[in-house]
C-alpha cells in the first residue's frame, strides 16, 4: 500500500522554524505600583519605580503614597462612577450649594442647636466620604470662641456643581447619568502625569533627609545622657534608613 499520509517527523522538521519560541520573560511590576482602580500598574509610578523591588507593607505604602491620584483622570472617573450610588439628604445639598460660592464654609454657626450641630457636620462627613468636600484647617473664630469645622469643595466637588448643580439648586432628585454636557471631568491621563510622581517623591525624600537630620543635630547639639533615649533615635534612623532601602533596592534578577 502507497504511504499517503507522511510520517510526522517529516513535516515537523520543515515547519520547526515556524513555531514560536518561548516569550522572553517580563518582570511583574510590584504590587505598590498598581491602581486600585483599574488593577493595572499606575503609568506615572512605573515610569519611574518599574525597576524597584520595595519589600514589606510599609515601604509598598511609601511607594503607594507617591501616585498623583489627585491629578489622574481615572481617579475622577471612579469617583464619579461612585456618585451614582450617593443620596444627598437637604443639608447635604446646602452645604454643596453654600460651599459653591468659592469661599470656605463654617459647618456649624454659633447658637445652633446641638441636634442641628451635629447634623450638619454628620453631612459634612458624608460629603467628605463621597470625595466631594474637603476639611480645611479649623477656624478659632474671635473673642475666644471655641474652633468651629470648615470646609470647600475639591475638584470632584466643582464637578459635581457644574454637572448637576441644576438639580441641587432645583431641590429634584439628581439623575447621576446625566451630567450637563458642558462639564468637564477633571484630571489628566496618568501616562502624562510623570512630572507630577516625581516632584511628589522629591518631596517625600526632603521630608525624610529634614528628619534624619533633625535628629542627628538633636543629638550633636544636646549630648544624649540617657541610654534608652540614645536606643530610641537609633533605631528611628535605622527604620527610616530600612524603609528608603527596602523601597530602593533594585530588582534582581531570578531573585538572586
């Protein structure tokens, strides 16, 4: 009988050239490095830190810290996306239309009642929960009175007044899925927010060389008598040294 079928040692030989090889293997970038909105590693951070190899949660958390979500679009966008489960109550809808004029708003004002006190500033919370106001530095007001919460919109908050401020000022219930087509989400795409992860690092990296050397001047200038304390301020620079370390180290590769 004539072979028809040829033997696969045949076929394979010729085709051998055509099979892909093995992908080059890609490093992970590190988890610190991951959005926590899209799961995806942040384009700003990777830029910058894709070749560290951080160890332990508090150097992650230092990396983390250094993402500029304030400036990043995706940001907003889970942010607003949130929106649409938010149920703004009258006094929350006062505050936002109060807070609206641009001008710092004191939640409380003397002679208020300590049931009204404590619901304006339960609102202001929520607000602030829902990332549309922010708590500025509390106001000491005059003749010796007692300091007194106050609050201004953030970015989201200008936002959410210029997409559905019509609503709020109307007293509707607000349809989150129809933002006026004139508001403009704020933020930028991470890829171009480079800049802004580094001046951020920058900071974060002056503020602890200020410290080190707040410390080291500290126990220059005042001899220190006590073994404890000297035991103390060591080991504060050993850990501030540990965490630059354990978020600088490069990554090695095979984890040699």
């Amino acid at each position: 009988m004539h072979q028809i079928v040829p033997k696969a040692s045949a076929v394979a030989d010729p085709l051998d050239h055509l099979v892909p090889g093995a992908a080059a293997a890609v490093p992970a970038a590190p988890s610190a490095l991951f959005c926590p909105h899209t799961g995806a590693p942040c384009a700003a951070l990777a830029s910058l830190f894709s070749s560290l190899s951080p160890s332990g949660e508090e150097a992650c958390g230092w990396l983390r810290a250094l993402a500029p979500c304030s400036h990043c679009r995706v940001a907003f966008e889970a942010g607003r996306d949130r929106l649409r489960h938010l149920r703004l109550g009258q006094r929350e809808r006062d505050i936002l239309l109060a807070a609206a004029s641009g001008a710092p708003l004191v939640v409380t004002e003397r002679g208020m009642l300590r049931s009204a006190s404590a619901a304006r500033r339960r609102a202001a919370l929520s607000l602030g929960k829902a990332g549309l106001v922010r708590s500025l530095a509390a106001d000491a007001g005059t003749g010796g009175g007692t300091a007194r919460s106050t609050v201004a919109l953030t970015e989201l908050g200008h936002y959410v007044m210029a997409a559905y401020g019509r609503y709020l000022a109307g007293g509707k219930p607000i349809r989150w899925t129809r933002p006026a087509r004139a508001a403009e989400l704020p933020g930028r795409d991470p890829s171009l927010l480079r800049e802004e992860a580094l001046a951020r690092t920058q900071a974060a990296l002056r503020d602890i060389l200020m410290d080190l050397k707040g410390v080291l001047l500290a126990v220059i200038g005042r001899p220190v008598k006590d073994p404890g304390r000297l035991e103390a301020v060591t080991r504060h620079l050993e850990h501030k040294a540990a965490v630059l370390k354990a978020v600088l180290a490069p990554t090695r590769a095979g984890g040699a």
